[in-house]
C-alpha cells in the first residue's frame, strides 16, 4: 500500500508499507470522517517518525487496488475523482449546449450524476463524479451540508485505492448540473466564460 499525504502548501509525501498485516491494521483503524478531527497523524518507520498536523493535510490517498471502499455518506451511490479533462468532457464544459440544466425535473428516487470542482485552499482542485439518487426538494441540499460540514469525505481513485479530503480545508465548491433548488439568499448569474471550469 501507498499513502501519499497532501499538504496546504502543496507538497506531497508518499510512504509505503507491504506488510500485509501491517497494511490491514492501518485500513482498519481509517474512519473517513474522523480522520481530520485528530491534532496529528504519525507515521514511523524503521529510521524516521514523520509527524502532520491534520488541519494541514487536504487529502490522504490510499493506494491500493483491492480496497473495498467505505460506505458513502448521504446515501450517495459512488463517489470518483476525475483528471480534469475527463472532468470537462463528462459535464460538457467545452460543449455548454450538451450541458443538463440545474433546473431540469429529475424524478425523485432516480440516480442523478453530477460533477463537481472542489477548490481546497492553496491547492489544485480535485474534480469528481458523484452518483446520488434524486431525494425530495427539502432534502437536496444533503450534499452542501456535507461539503460544509468541515469533517472527511473519500472518493474513489481511478487507478485504485481510496482518497480521504480534509473538508477543512474546502475554499468552494461548483456542481455541474446541480440541484434545482437553491438558497434563498443565491445570486444569479453566469460564469464570464463559459469553457472555465
């Protein structure tokens, strides 16, 4: 197994471990959503001690092609990190009349998938696909409390393995199409161009 740390100032550390034993009882001992709320992550090996303050982390990655992804929060189906080309293709960026409407009716209990750019401070976005099946009106925004609510969220990795995002550290985010309903207090308008993610 890999861990690679991601870090505010945009370095990246990668360790790996291939004790199976070793690499079972870290995956274990991983809960998503609480991984961020420690003050520090330790890591040791034979010769070093490397110790990270967990409000500077942005994600942890969790190389390993035969782990079984944790439940997703919020009944959402799957949850995938994107490179960003697959990203523009996928929610048409490039094309913006393929682009579904926000406020296009969606039957409630269908599978709606959405794409979304996350922007973390200091660092590159991460662009994913999310899967959720559509819920009633005062239940859409189930997503933006969990993207605000300042805990961990995990993906799925394209080439295997899981990511763990320190939502801390969550500046914004965009969601293409989005749901229908919007905050009251919402400012309508239209990004200057429209081939920018």
């Amino acid at each position: 197994m890999v861990i690679r740390i991601h870090l505010l100032d945009g370095t990246v550390q990668s360790f790996v471990q291939t004790d199976e034993k070793q690499v079972r009882r870290i995956w274990e001992s991983v809960d998503p959503i609480r991984l961020f709320a420690q003050p520090r992550l330790v890591i040791a090996g034979i010769h070093f001690k490397a110790v990270f303050v967990c409000s500077e982390i942005v994600r942890i990655d969790f190389v390993q092609p035969d782990f079984t992804c944790w439940e997703f929060p919020g009944g959402y189906a799957d949850v995938v990190e994107l490179s960003e080309a697959d990203f523009r293709k996928h929610a048409h960026l490039d094309e913006p009349e393929l682009m579904p409407e926000r406020e296009r009716p969606t039957p409630v209990g269908d599978l709606l998938v959405s794409f979304a750019k996350l922007q973390f401070k200091q660092c590159p976005p991460v662009f994913l696909m999310v899967e959720f099946p559509v819920k009633l009106p005062a239940e859409n925004q189930s997503l933006v409390r969990f993207l605000l609510s300042k805990t961990g969220f995990h993906m799925r990795l394209t080439g295997g393995g899981i990511g763990v995002l320190n939502l801390a550290n969550l500046a914004g985010y965009t969601v293409y199409p989005g749901v229908a309903q919007i905050p009251a207090d919402s400012w309508i308008a239209e990004p200057e161009s429209k081939g920018s993610p």
